[in-house]
C-alpha cells in the first residue's frame, strides 16, 4: 500500500483552539442561566478564570457579539444584552415554533436510550422544583438541561444548532422567571409542562409534544412580560 493511500485512511483529528474553549465555556454560561440581563464581564477576569490568555477570549467574544448574545462596550467592557420586551416576545414566538418542531421530531424518533436521558432531566428538574426553597439558579439550569435533553432525540443538527444560537439570548433572560420568582417553581407551572412534554414523548405523540414546549416557553414569556421586568425598547 502506497504512503498516500494509508494517509488518507487515517481519522480525522478535532482541532480545537483555545478560542473554541472560550467560546463554548461563555456560550454553557449564557444559556444555563448563569449570566443575567444586565450582567458586566471584562475580558481580563474572564480569561484568568478560564486560565487563558486573552487572545482566545477576544476571540470568542468576538463571535458571541455576532450572535447578539453580549455587546462589547467602547471600554471593552462585556455586558450580557438587555432585551426590549418586544425583541424578548419576538425571540419567544421563534423558540415556540423551532423547539416545538423539535420536540415533535424528538417524540416520533426517540430511541429508548434518548428518552431515558429525558425522564432523568425531567425528574431532576422536578425534584429540584418540589423542595420547599429551590434553588432558582440550579432550577434555570435544570430547565435548560430537559429541554437540551430532548432536542437532542430531534435527528436534525442544524435544528439543534439553531436552538442552541436561540438560547444564548433566551438563557439569560429565564432569569427573570425562574431565578428571581422562585414561588412560581412552588406552584408547579413549569413541572406539569415538563409532564406534558415527557408523556407526549413516551406516546410517541408528535403534535402533543410541540404543543407542550410551545405551552411551556410561552407560559414563561407571559409571566415575565406580566412583571414588566424588561424595558419597552432596547437599553443602549
């Protein structure tokens, strides 16, 4: 066998920068929650927290800007966006109607070992919501975690990768639901959605399973814009 004809059987190797690194540490903080509207990051302490120059944060940072998720000020400092209350409905009706399709594909092709890793999203969330004093933050992650849980059985990678760029705007902002109003966790809103979800799910159930995202994400949207807690247009 010719050198060439042995290369080309090689694998591929991953070629991950230290960019890369950055841009999904920033990206997992986004869209669990861990950042809110209005939270300021600088470069400097980012890249001492994550050990790395700050090269491959700017880097990262860069792309996330693209993506609307953070907004770089004049003095490079970072700040996670404040949504005007109707760019946050607007974002809203798009997730219903992307992470509905979603979840309908994720109820027809689920395999069992798919839809085990749902129920244990489901019951963590659960469990978590039960407690008599949640813990919002943990709970916002969680959230994150069961719906992620269930785009994953979709079979679509660009719809996944489309939710994924859609959460990096919506993550932060369920910290105004269920971070800073933990009662609504008490009142068990958003874990009969999850029921709903997970049962249309295990019963195959298609159109059921898009219906109770769809219910889920706009239950959320209402009570946030209830509260008035994001500005009628944008803050520069």
């Amino acid at each position: 066998m010719s050198s060439p004809r042995a290369l080309a059987d090689l694998p591929q190797i991953e070629r991950r920068t230290l960019a890369d690194t950055a841009y999904d540490a920033l990206c997992d903080l986004l869209a669990s929650g861990r950042l809110a509207p209005g939270d300021k990051l600088s470069l400097r302490q980012t890249a001492a927290a994550l050990g790395v120059s700050v090269m491959p944060v700017r880097e990262a940072v860069s792309r996330l800007a693209s993506d609307g998720a953070l907004e770089v000020a004049l003095n490079r400092a970072l700040r996670v966006p404040i949504l005007s209350a109707r760019a946050f409905r607007e974002l809203a009706e798009t997730r219903m109607a992307v992470e509905g399709m979603a979840a309908s594909r994720a109820a027809m092709r689920r395999s069992g070992e798919e839809l085990a890793a749902i129920r244990r999203a489901e019951a963590s969330f659960r469990s978590l919501a039960e407690t008599a004093q949640p813990d919002g933050a943990r709970a916002v992650a969680l959230n994150r975690d069961l719906h992620f849980a269930i785009y994953a059985a979709c079979g679509l990678q660009p719809l996944r990768e489309i939710i994924a760029r859609l959460w990096l705007k919506a993550g932060p902002v369920l910290n105004l639901d269920l971070r800073a109003y933990p009662e609504r966790l008490r009142q068990g809103f958003a874990i009969r959605r999850h029921a709903e979800v997970l049962g249309a799910i295990e019963a195959r159930d298609g159109p059921a399973a898009e219906a109770a995202i769809a219910a889920d994400i706009g239950d959320a949207a209402d009570f946030i814009l209830s509260r008035g807690a994001l500005p009628a247009t944008a803050i520069p």
